[in-house]
C-alpha cells in the first residue's frame, strides 16, 4: 500500500538562525495553548476529532542539537496543519520498547515541495495522543 501524502498550504518557516525559527514556531504553539486552560491539543479529522496533545513535542526537541531542532521546528505550521487536517491512514506501527504504545507517521508535503513526516505516538491504556515530532526526509 502506497502513502498518500497530505498536500499543505503553510510554507515552511523561514530563517537561518536558531533563535529566528524558535521564535516564529513558538508564536504559534503559544496562540494554540491560549485556547485552553489545560494541556495545548489540536482536534485531528483522522482521529475523529480526538485530541492530540502537542506539549510534548517541545520535550522531545530538547533532546536533539541545535542544528537538527531549528530544522526540524521549520515544518511546524506544516506539521499543524497536517495533524488538524489530513484524512489520510499513516504507516501504524507497535513500538517494540512499549507494547501498550502505537506510533503513527504521517507524510506531507509543504507548498515548496518539500517532504516531511510527522509523528504521533498513542497510549493505548488511556487512548491519549501525543505529537511526537516532525522531521524532513533526509
């Protein structure tokens, strides 16, 4: 089975400095997370309007080095636009270090062309949600 690829209308952000695209994909976290009271969510057409916590996003990205968080935070309007809006499957699959986990890995596409995949993992105990990361093809 091939995996369709949810075509976005965001562009990713521009800018050639860390601090520069921090600054620009935080902006956007921070309007979704006024919404609530809460933990910050997008509702997810793919998921039957569940919720996808995306507070843990930003947990994983610290883990990475400089170079590799400004470029994967490039595709964040992207990566937004894709978990509130695609109606396409994503390549499912078992984490083999969890087993009451299932990650989810969507494809899509910005308005240059450019290729990107984002990731979702599910607790399948609490049947939660979490935006894991986005990353470019290599």
């Amino acid at each position: 089975m091939a995996v369709k690829i949810f075509q976005c209308k965001n562009k990713k952000l521009s800018g050639t400095d860390y601090h520069e695209v921090y600054l620009k994909a935080f902006a956007i976290y921070k309007k979704i997370k006024r919404k609530t009271k809460r933990r910050p969510y997008l509702r997810s057409t793919y998921f039957s309007k569940d919720k996808i916590f995306i507070d843990y996003f930003w947990d994983h990205l610290w883990q990475k080095n400089w170079r590799d968080r400004s470029r994967r935070m490039k595709f964040y309007p992207c990566a937004v636009e894709l978990l509130e809006k695609s109606r396409y499957e994503p390549v499912s699959k078992q984490n083999p270090n969890k087993p009451t986990e299932i990650l989810h890995r969507f494809a899509g596409m910005t308005k240059e062309k450019e290729l990107f995949f984002v990731q979702v993992k599910e607790d399948k105990k609490n049947d939660q949600k979490f935006f894991l990361s986005v990353f470019p093809e290599e």
